[in-house]
C-alpha cells in the first residue's frame, strides 16, 4: 500500500490550484467582440484589433463584408494600425498577410 506523505500532497494540491487560476483565460465573447471590432469608434477598433492579434495572431477581417472590397471601417483600422508607431514588426507583417487575402480597393 502507497502511504501519501503529508507535505508532498500539500505542495501538488497548492501547485496544481496556482496553474489552473493562472492558465484560466476570460471567456471569449463573440458578440462583444463583434461590437467593438465593427464600432463606429476607430480607437476602440484599432485598440480590439491589437488585443485580438496579440491573442490569435491575426485580425478580425471576417467580422466585415470584405466580398468585392474591403469595408471602410477595416480599411480605416488597418490604416491607423499602420500609421501607429507603436505598431509592431509582428503585426505589420499580419497587416501585409491581411492584404493580400482582401480584395483590391
């Protein structure tokens, strides 16, 4: 029979309680995001397509109806994500790789 030792099963329980509380993401929202990423507010848009990058790596292109061009308010956001100099190498390049799946203007 296999005796637990006290002190190790106080360390794997608090171990294992600190990685499910600190792996935890917040729920992902589709209808808010939607919201925000479709405002009218181009800071609100561009700051939701930051956010989203930083989580997924790409944008939310498919949020607009980019079918024969691409929707002024993305167009906008792209522009002022490209215009910000606080705009990383990483997001630009998923700028250039945005472009080339949308239709030209």
């Amino acid at each position: 029979m296999l005796l637990r030792i006290p002190l190790l099963h106080e360390l794997e329980t608090g171990y294992n309680e600190i990685m499910d509380k600190s792996q935890k993401k917040p729920k992902f929202d589709f209808e808010e995001l939607k919201a925000a990423a479709t405002s009218l507010n181009r800071q609100l848009r561009k700051k939701v397509f930051a956010e989203y990058f930083e989580q997924f790596e790409e944008f939310p292109s498919y949020l607009f109806d980019n079918t024969d061009k691409i929707d002024e308010r993305l167009s906008e956001t792209i522009q002022d994500l490209t215009n910000d100099p606080e705009t990383s190498k990483t997001m630009h390049k998923g700028i250039a790789i945005l472009m080339q799946r949308l239709p030209s203007s």
